[in-house]
C-alpha cells in the first residue's frame, strides 16, 4: 500500500524548504575550503567542531522561543543516537572521499545517494517509485556529473578505495535523508533532530578523534590537535560561522523539507546544491562556468522542475480521486 501523495500545498513548502537548504548548504564549501587551506585544520577536527557548533548555536534559539523542543520522549532517544552516529560516519566518509578522490569524484560520488534514496525508500518507507521519478533521478545524476567536472579523464585517478569510500558516502546520505523522513513520520520536530543528531554526531567524532586519530585520515594525531586553532581568533569566528549558519540553516531546513517531501524527492532538490556552489563561485571567486557545466546545471534544473510539476499532478489525481 502507498503511503497518501502530499497535499499541494504541503509540496510548495516542502520544495522550497529544499531549494533554500540547498542554496545555504552549497555555501559551506567557501568556508571549509579556507578553515583547510589557510589553516591547514584536520577535516575531521573540522568535521567534530562544526557538529558540537551546530548543536551549541542552536540550543539557546530553542531555549528561549521553544523549549518544548528540546525535550523528546526516551523512547525516541535510542533513534537520534543511531541518526546522530550515521550523520558522524557520513562527514567521515565525505571528508575521507574528498581527501582520496578530489573535489570533482567526491562530489559525484555522493549524490549517487538520489539513486539510491530513491531505491531505498521505495524498499523501506514504501514510496512511490515510478517512471517519473526514475527520469528526475537520471537528470540529477547526469547533471551532476557535467557540473563538477568529472568528464575529465584526469579526475578519476583515484584508487580503488577511495571510489569505495565516495559510494558509501553517497549511500550514508541516502541512510540520513532516509532516517530523518521516518523521524519525521514518527512525529519528531525536525529542529529537535537536528539539535539532538549534530550533538551526539560530534560526540561520536570526537571519541573517533581521540582513540582511531592515527589510524584515520584527516583525524587528529594527537588529542592537542583538537584545539589545532589554538589563539587564532578569526579562525574559531570562521568555523563558528560555518556552523550557526550554512550548515545549521542547510541542514535544518533539509530536516523541514523531509516532514513534507518523500526522502527521494528532498533528496533530489537539493542535487541543484553544486549549480549553486558553480554559480557562487563564478560570483565571488569569477571561476567561469564552461559550457559543459551549464548544460549539466541546466539538467539538474529541469529534472527538479519536472519532478515539481509530475509530482503535483499526481497528487491532484489523488484528490480528484477521493472527493
């Protein structure tokens, strides 16, 4: 039995929750890129700083406009432990694709999860799986390709591993955007979610840090590189603002989308995430967009576009149905 099509409004809300996080989320590469470069940070101290920070900035919001949310039922604790834990070894496993891969397969790679988002919720949650899904999928997945560049022979050098490690980051999105739909679906307000998965994801890239750090790549050596910043202030101001804003806005409005989308169409809105990243980086940093790119951001595009309009003709189909 298929689960109810959204209502049309509910699908208006839904996709621009999901176009918003993914214009915000397509920002954060701006800031990791420098927190790396002119501070040399290891990704995965990164990676445990923006969690904790995430979680940090917002429990004064919640504390003082809803504090209801901060409190959830026990018996929903087991679930944000097990989402925060998955939400911990996707920034692993994307940071170490990126470390193995580059930008360009990495990114590839990972949104291989509407693939497989939409497969998996189809198999778990039930969802409608039908030809015009399958066909935003293939757009999405071919857009991206031609977006990030990976038409280039040069960028698929990477070793065995690391296109591995760039599938499993793709299929622990898939998982994450898969998870939160079911929170949502159990009646869990995505801020609380959120709040709870980046605290307890730090929490797990923390221990990680400290008891695997030479084991794992990008992770601190030693448990003084987890203050790697030290006294650089406008370090601590960057990774704070990398946190309480792109990542926090992006992910939470992400989570928000879920409560009204299928995972697998949340999932595909926000493959335009590297069209924004190509269109902001073309602004202030006047990197050109090829001919190439545009094809493939104009792919995304249409593929998001026609699953927008697919999507609320089958649920005005189902309304017509039940008056």
């Amino acid at each position: 039995m298929q689960p109810p099509a959204p209502q049309p409004t509910n699908l208006t809300r839904g996709y621009m929750a999901a176009l918003i996080s993914a214009g915000f989320l397509s920002t954060t590469a701006i800031f990791i890129r420098y927190l790396t470069q002119s501070y040399q940070m290891p990704a995965l101290v990164l990676a445990c700083w923006r969690d904790f920070f995430v979680a940090l900035s917002l429990l004064p919001i919640l504390g003082f406009f809803r504090p209801r949310l901060l409190q959830v039922d026990r018996k929903h604790l087991a679930y944000l432990l097990a989402y925060g834990f998955l939400l911990a070894v996707f920034n692993s496993l994307w940071t170490l694709s990126v470390t193995l891969n580059g930008a360009a397969v990495s990114t590839v790679l990972a949104y291989c999860s509407a693939g497989f988002t939409a497969l998996l919720g189809w198999w778990f949650l039930k969802e409608r799986l039908d030809w015009g899904k399958l066909l935003a999928v293939t757009l999405s997945l071919a857009g991206c390709v031609l977006v990030s560049g990976a038409l280039d022979p040069a960028a698929w050098t990477a070793n065995v591993l690391g296109i591995i490690t760039g599938i499993f980051s793709g299929l622990a999105y898939a998982i994450y955007t898969l998870m939160g739909r079911k929170a949502s679906q159990d009646g869990l307000n995505p801020w609380s979610t959120l709040i709870y998965t980046f605290f307890f994801a730090a929490i797990f890239l923390l221990i990680a840090n400290l008891s695997m750090g030479s084991l794992l790549p990008g992770a601190a050596a030693t448990p003084s590189d987890m203050l790697w910043l030290g006294n650089r202030t406008a370090g601590w101001i960057i990774l704070f603002l990398l946190a309480a804003g792109p990542t926090l806005a992006g992910f939470g409005l992400y989570n928000v989308s879920l409560v009204d989308l299928p995972s697998s169409v949340a999932n595909l809105v926000v493959t335009l995430e590297p069209v924004f990243t190509a269109v902001i980086a073309y602004i202030l940093l006047h990197e050109r967009l090829n001919p190439t790119q545009i094809v493939g951001g104009l792919l995304i595009l249409g593929g998001v576009i026609f699953l927008r309009i697919y999507e609320g003709r089958v649920s005005a189909r189902v309304l017509e149905s039940t008056v």
